[in-house]
C-alpha cells in the first residue's frame, strides 16, 4: 500500500490476535467513519511474521489470508472483489513502539521518507472482546 492512498473518512486498526514466538495472527482492519455503500468496516485476516534478525529488526510482514466486511448490519460477509488480494504481503517498517504507539517508516516514490503513526485504541480492544 502506499501512504496516504486510504478511502476518504476510513482509518486503519491492526488487531493484533495471538502470537507463538514471531509468528501470529493479525486483522489489518480498513473502519469507515460513514457508511460507505453499505459498509462499516473491510477485515482482511492475516498471519504476520516479525522479524528479530539484525538486518531489519522489528520488520512486521503480515499476509491476507480471508477478506471479509460487516455491512447492513451483517458480520464476516465475505467480499468476492477483494479476494484479489488473497497472499499479498504487507510489510510495516518498525521505527518505534512501545505498547502505544507504533511508528512505521515508508518511502515515497521520490524517496523522501514518511511516518505513519498506530495509537493503541482500548475502547476498540474493549469493543472486540465483547463481541467474541
């Protein structure tokens, strides 16, 4: 993905699932702040991988695996046009984190550098947990 390509009013939250040493799950969620066609939410469920190697240290790899949306109301829809992107890999450049805030390196196509920047959201953790 390239910075700054996201859906107008849409935000991004990784879920992280459940890890067995550098291996674990992840869901790279795309949330629309309006409903957009029907849609609250595309949840692409992944395996991620994190790198402990001394070239790229803290480098998260993360793989779609299952594309699915909760709209109208319905969750886990699969969605056919978005399954296109099943085995892509996606990679976050680690520059920091601390259990709150993550800070992801990326290079423009002109090489300048850019920061994208996860903050911890407890109320969506809360909101997952109740609903599992």
């Amino acid at each position: 993905r390239n910075p700054g390509e996201l859906p107008y009013g849409s935000t991004v939250i990784l879920r992280i699932g459940e890890f067995m040493g550098v291996q674990g799950t992840l869901d790279y969620v795309l949330k629309f702040s309006k409903r957009v066609l029907g849609l609250n939410e595309l949840v692409a469920k992944s395996t991620c991988e994190v790198d402990i190697g001394p070239i790229n240290p803290g480098l998260l790899s993360f793989q779609y695996e299952e594309i699915k949306t909760n709209a109208f109301g319905m969750s886990n829809l699969p969605v056919g046009f978005f399954g296109l992107l099943k085995g892509r890999v996606t990679y976050i450049d680690t520059v920091w984190f601390d259990g709150n805030r993550w800070i992801e390196r990326n290079y423009l196509e002109n090489g300048d550098v850019v920061y994208s920047v996860y903050v911890r959201d407890l109320e969506d953790e809360t909101t997952c947990k109740n609903n599992n």
